[in-house]
C-alpha cells in the first residue's frame, strides 16, 4: 500500500544537497552506514523518517506540539517516534519555550517547602487518589464535571465524565466500570472531604471490599497534592485546547 502527496516526492531528491543527510546517504550507498536505510529514495533511521533542513521541522513539531500542548518532554518523545535529524532535540525545546499559547495559559507551579508524601505501595493500582474538576460546560450527554482516578505508584490518570449532582451511588458505578474492569480492586483510596465520598453508602460499599478510605485534610499537600497537580495539568490542557472559552468557564480545580 502506498500514499500519494502531491509535491513530496520531490523531497527525497534534496537529500543529497543536505549538509547531514548528504554523508549519510553516501555511507549507506556503500552499506558503511547500518543505522540508516533507503527506501523508494527516503531516507529512514530505523522507523523515523529523516527530515531535511526545512520549513518541513517547524511545521512537524507545530502540529504534533497543537494537538494537546503537551511539554517539552512529551512533545520531543512524539516528534521523535515517527521522525529523525540531528537538532531535533534543539529545535523542540525551542519551539515549546516560545509557544504563546502555553505562556499564556499554563502557569509555572512553585513548591513553598518541602512535600511530604504518604506511602505508596509497591504494585500499580493498589493505592488510588480521587477528585473531581467542576465548573465545565455541559455536554450533549449532560456532563459538567471530571471525575479524576490517579494512581499514586505509576502516576497514571483516568479522566472520567460525570455530571455535578452524580452521587456517591453512581460514582461508586463509575467507579467499577472504569477503574475496576481494567485494574482490578484497590486497597486503599485517597480523597478530600466531598459528600458523596463521606455518605454512608460510600464507606460501607469500600468497607465489605476490605479497601481502605483516607481523607485528605485543607492545605497540606502530601495528602493528596499529587491529585492537584494532575487537576491542574488538566485545565492547562482544557485551556490551551479551547483559548478563551474555558478562561470565561466557572472552572473548580476541586
């Protein structure tokens, strides 16, 4: 199977007027070049396609940085995954520090003092923090609000849609049919003092199942400062995703 793009075979026949590429395609013609291999003219490390020095960068780490405004990091790992030249890294970093979407919308978290975690279990999954973001827009489907699921050893989230009213019954079914059916039961749980985490349907329904419930107390963050900070990577996302439409939004990073 191939794919068609108008103007880019043209592109494999610059590789040999590229400052880089030029000495690579040249080692791999007389097989002294094992890394790199030709492919219907393109030029490919392993399974990244090689970019020429070209407005072709900018444009490939643009729409990959737009999709979610990810950090540096990430945005490097996806660029990466797919594509390949040597100031890839450079450029990258470049292009992220510059992004006035993020400057203005993402702000730079400060640490007043040292945290001071809780244990945290050795196994994914087996100790879990909860909270919900509030203040969204509601859905077709009628949801305003995230259910956020983080779990504390591999920092892994789950985002999950509910509405403001949802009680401790239909969290509890959320629960099971997001989190359960994947991960399996949990052995402990940390959460702030929302209602329907305190109403007795919730504590009975995690007391039969032998899972522990510990609450979190206000301003002190090595309770469950770690859920925070995923609730605020969340809105940065939400706002750099949709501009000024969340910032006019009543949104509560609960």
């Amino acid at each position: 199977m191939t794919v068609q793009v108008p103007g880019f075979n043209s592109f494999r026949e610059l590789f040999d007027a590229d400052p880089y590429f030029s000495k690579v395609i040249a080692a791999v013609r007389v097989g002294e070049n094992s890394k790199f291999v030709l492919v219907d003219g393109f030029l490919f490390r392993g399974n990244q396609l090689c970019i020429l020095d070209c407005s072709l960068r900018l444009h490939i780490i643009k729409e990959i940085h737009g999709e979610g405004h990810v950090g540096r990091d990430r945005t490097l790992q996806l660029v990466k995954a797919s594509y390949f030249w040597p100031t890839i890294r450079k450029e990258v970093e470049r292009y992220v520090e510059k992004c006035q979407i993020c400057q203005l919308s993402k702000e730079k978290a400060t640490n007043a003092s040292l945290y001071m975690p809780l244990p945290i279990h050795t196994q994914s999954w087996m100790d879990l923090s909860m909270d919900f973001v509030l203040g969204l827009p509601r859905t077709q489907r009628g949801c305003d609000s995230i259910y956020v699921v983080v779990d504390r050893f591999f920092k892994m989230a789950h985002f999950i849609p509910c509405k403001k009213t949802t009680d401790a019954v239909k969290v509890a079914q959320l629960f099971f049919r997001e989190i359960y059916r994947l991960h399996g039961l949990t052995t402990s749980i940390v959460s702030d003092r929302d209602t329907r985490f305190l109403s007795h349907f919730w504590r009975s329904l995690w007391k039969m199942v032998n899972t522990r419930l510990d609450f979190s107390s206000a301003y002190h963050p090595q309770t469950d400062g770690q859920t925070k900070v995923v609730n605020c990577a969340l809105g940065d996302l939400l706002i750099c995703l949709m501009g000024d439409n969340v910032r006019s939004w009543d949104l509560k990073l609960s």
